[in-house]
C-alpha cells in the first residue's frame, strides 16, 4: 500500500515561492489592520498598514480548512507563483509577502483603492473611442507582457482589473493561470468565467489559451465601447448557446477601426483571432499615439532612492545592501514601488542596487495543470466604515439605531441582562453616541465592519434571527431594544447594531454594524463572511 502524501507534504512546495513562517502576533506587529476589503466563506481581504512605511497593502488570508482539496492548493500555487514571475511590473498588483500562521495563508499585496474596474465601466459606459482606448491599453499590455514570459491568464475580465487612486490600471487575481508554450500544442483544461469565455471554452475541445486571451479582451472591449456583454442569455444555458453561436451584433461606434478590431477578436475562430502582441500595433489601438523620443531608464535611480529611504528609516545599514532579509527587502520594495509610479521625485543619490532574497523564479512551467485615468469614488455599500471615510472624505455620517422589533428564535435562550455590567454600560455609550451624532459633531466609534442594504429595518432583522436559528454555535446572551450581543463558540463575543443613515441627502440607507468585544479578529471574519453571505451582502 503506497503513503499518502500528509497535508504538512502539501503546503511544503509553497516554500519554492517564498512563503515564510510567522506567528499572528509577529505579523502584526509588521502590518496594522484597518478594515475589511472583501470577504466570502473562503477568504477574507484586509486593509492594512505596513507600520515601517504607513504604506497601505491589501492582505489576503484564506482559511487552510477552506483549501484541503489539492486543486485549491494548486490555484493558490500558480497565482503566488505568476506575481513573483510578473515581479514589479507597473499594472500588475504587485506581490510582497506570503506568510503561514498554522492555520492560515497570509498573502500582502499592493492595495488598489479605486476599486474594480467593473464598477467604474458599469457607472460610466459606453465610453467614448478614445477613453475606452485609454482603458484597453494597459490591460492588453500587460497580458502580451505575460505571454511573452510563456505565461497564459485564462480569466480576464473587468472584475479582475483594478485601479489605483489615480485611476491606473492593475491586472489582478491569477488564480487560473499557467505556463504554456505553444510548442507544446493545445491544453484540454477549462476555467474562467461564462460571460467572457470564447465558444472553444465552452464546446470543451482542446484550445491554445493565448487566444482565450484574446476573446477575452474582446468581451472586455465591447462593453467598454458598447456599454453590454456582447452575448447574453437569460440563463447560463441560454448564455453558453449563444456565445457559441457567436452572432456577433456590434452597434454603430465612433470608428471603423473599433468595429473591425471587436471583429477579430471576438472571431469564433480561434487562429484568426489576433494575439495580445498583435492587438499591440492594431491601428485602432494606437490611434492618436505621437511618435515618441527613447524613454530614459530611470530603473537605477528609482533602486538608489529607495535604498537611500530605507536607510534613513533605519531599517538598514551601510554595507547590507546585498544582505537584506525579507523584512527589509519588503519595506524596500514598498518604497520603490512610490518611485516607480511617481507618487514621489526622484532624488539625486548614488547608491548601488541590492539583491533581494526572493525566491528564483523564471516559470511556472513545473506547476500541476489542472475619459482618462478617473479617481473612482463607489458609494460603500458593502463596505467597512473606514473604507468609506478614506474614499468619501466629505461624508457626513448620518446614523441612528432602528429599534429590534423581532421575537428572537424560541430554541435560543436569552437573559434579560447581561451578567457582565461593564459591557452593559458599554454598548449603551455606543448607542448613546450613535444618537448625539444626528445633533453634533460626535466621533463615532471605530467599527468592525459596515454593511448596507436597502431591505426594510423589520425585514433585515428578521434575517438576522433567521440566520441566528441557523448556526448553532450562537447564543444571544442579551437583548435590547436596538441590539444584540452574542457569544459565539470559542469565547467570542460580539454587538450586533442595526443601523439607518444617508450617506448624500436623500439617499437612504439601512444596514447593520458588527463590533467586536472579544475574541480572535479572523475567526469572527469567518462568522461575519457566513453572516454577509445569509443576508445576501
């Protein structure tokens, strides 16, 4: 009878791409936590500050329990695996750490904060010729780029393209990539996403993923000029019929060149289909492109200035330039990363670039098959409260408590008061701040998450209930007229806030605040995704 490999077995070929080993208090005593980001049952993302430089990073942290099947293992795998291969390339998220806690994955990366790029093309589409060309750009840049390192994306879409807060593009979540040179013929694999999947995908016959690729880009390009998908059905069925059916029907827009560019790429035929290199000298793509003097390098400026911040931090020393550990090399790249994008001028020094202790990696070819730049500014729904000041600084809170008029479950026993007077005391502060903040300025208390909905009060907690019948780990130690405080297994505690506010005058809103009173952040993370996911956040 041959051995199993053990799951320790599993998580060991992550050491190949860098991952270190550290405790959660180690790590946080690197990166401040300030809010979440996203969240669903198998992961959560956290904003955080990286302390040495106050830089923001967005920190994904996935459950090991959520990945024991080994081809979730293999997705985490390759997409760590294609950002140390993309290394710092400007619209890629850049990767700075990957860490294992025992029971958790922590992986930092540079924080995005305009959003998706979905959002902002579903507000402001059909864009004209030459924004959309703006948009477009960059995305099929950076997917040549990748292609040119013999490595394929395989789940393009707007959803997977974020912006900064200058509106500039950054190519995310690599989860379905890999390595492929076309002199090893076509791959049988399929993933991605239906809406922009081309009718190969779908038929499930051996394809040449760079012209997934390029389909891809093609449903992208579309929407950006068009405004909607360029084959729907009102069920997936419907959908996957008439993507393979590929009855392509293109609007009227500003130009020809877009017409016949959408044509190409959204070809049933895959070989007819031009590469993202190709689309590279399209000419609708490099309409308006002046010609344009040899750029200057300014790669080892920007690696001097940087090294010269990190030893006026001093987080290095003379003569370590060619020593650092993982602690310096992140804070040093987080540094270069401001040169690089020109938040910060560049300074005149005349240090030499050091050799950061990042793990080696040139492909991913053994991995396992299986209008211009706009700040984007999303109304926060599903957002945490601090994501909603940063991003709506002139927001004015308008919160007020909406009063529970729900029977909780009969099977959950309750108290009329808490035995614990000292939370007592505090949950009515909180609310009694709640209330002064309708009448003055009143800081209000810094919340766990924020989540918004325009469901009736009476409706939202009715769900609540529902969803605390549900887990039976809960217990509803206490009751209010406007709250709940709950002890979930494990010694956690938490305060349940329903809550009605506006974020602009007119615009209504009703949600709930979850505030933690005790108890480990990440396991009660996991709570609030099942939670979020219940009430259909």
């Amino acid at each position: 009878m041959t051995d199993q490999p053990s799951e320790e077995d599993d998580w060991n070929m992550f050491k190949d791409v860098g991952m270190r080993q550290l405790t959660v208090p180690e790590i946080e005593k690197i990166y401040q936590f300030s809010g979440i980001i996203a969240q669903n049952r198998n992961a959560s993302v956290r904003l955080a500050i990286h302390i040495i430089t106050g830089d923001k990073v967005a920190i994904k942290i996935l459950n090991k329990v959520q990945l024991r099947e080994q081809h979730k293992k293999i997705l985490l795998l390759r997409e760590i695996s294609t950002l140390r291969l993309l290394g710092d390339c400007k619209h890629v998220t850049e990767l700075y750490d990957v860490i294992d806690s025992g029971d958790r994955i922590w992986v930092v990366l540079e924080y995005a904060s305009g959003g998706e790029l979905f959002d902002f093309i579903k507000a402001k589409a059909p864009l004209t010729d030459s924004d959309a060309r703006e948009v477009f750009r960059p995305i099929v840049k950076v997917v040549a780029y990748m292609h040119s390192l013999h490595c394929v994306h395989r789940d393009l879409k707007l959803e997977n393209v974020l912006l900064d807060d200058r509106g500039q593009i950054r190519l995310a979540d690599f989860g379905f990539s890999r390595y492929y040179d076309p002199k090893d013929g076509l791959i049988d694999s399929v993933c991605g996403t239906p809406h922009y999947s081309p009718p190969e995908i779908i038929k499930g016959i051996p394809h040449n993923p760079i012209y997934v690729d390029s389909w891809s880009l093609g449903v992208i390009l579309y929407i950006t000029l068009c405004g909607d998908f360029p084959f729907k059905g009102l069920s997936i069925p419907e959908l996957l019929q008439s993507i393979v059916k590929a009855d392509l029907k293109i609007p009227p827009l500003p130009t020809e060149l877009a017409t016949d560019l959408l044509k190409r790429l959204l070809n049933p035929n895959p070989t007819e289909r031009p590469t993202p290199a190709e689309i590279m000298n399209d000419p609708w793509i490099n309409k308006n492109i002046l010609p344009k003097p040899p750029v200057k390098d300014y790669t080892a400026r920007i690696n001097r200035a940087a090294l010269h911040v990190i030893k006026d931090l001093g987080v290095l020393k003379d003569g370590q330039e060619d020593h650092m550990d993982v602690d310096q090399t992140i804070t040093y790249r987080l540094i270069r990363r401001k040169y690089q994008l020109g938040y910060v001028n560049l300074p005149n020094v005349g240090l030499a670039r050091p050799s950061e202790p990042l793990p080696s990696i040139t492909s991913t070819k053994h991995l396992p098959a299986i209008t211009p730049p706009v700040k984007v500014r999303p109304l926060p729904f599903g957002m945490t409260s601090p994501q909603a000041k940063e991003r709506l600084p002139s927001l004015e809170p308008f919160l007020k408590v909406s009063k529970l008029r729900c029977k909780s479950a009969q099977k959950k026993q309750r108290s009329v008061a808490t035995k614990n007077q000292t939370i007592t005391r505090n949950i009515r502060q909180d609310q009694m701040m709640r209330f002064l903040s309708l009448f003055k300025d009143v800081e209000l208390p810094i919340l766990n998450c924020q989540h918004t909905t325009l469901d009736d009060p009476q409706v939202l907690w009715e769900k609540l209930f529902a969803f605390m019948s549900k887990e039976e780990n809960i217990d509803i130690v206490s009751e209010y007229d406007f709250s709940l405080y709950c002890k979930i297994k494990g010694e956690h505690e938490v305060y349940f806030s329903l809550t009605m506010g506006c974020v602009h005058r007119g615009f209504g809103l009703i949600g709930f605040t979850i505030q933690r009173i005790k108890g480990d952040q990440y396991t009660l993370d996991d709570f609030e995704g099942r939670l979020c996911e219940f009430l259909g956040f």
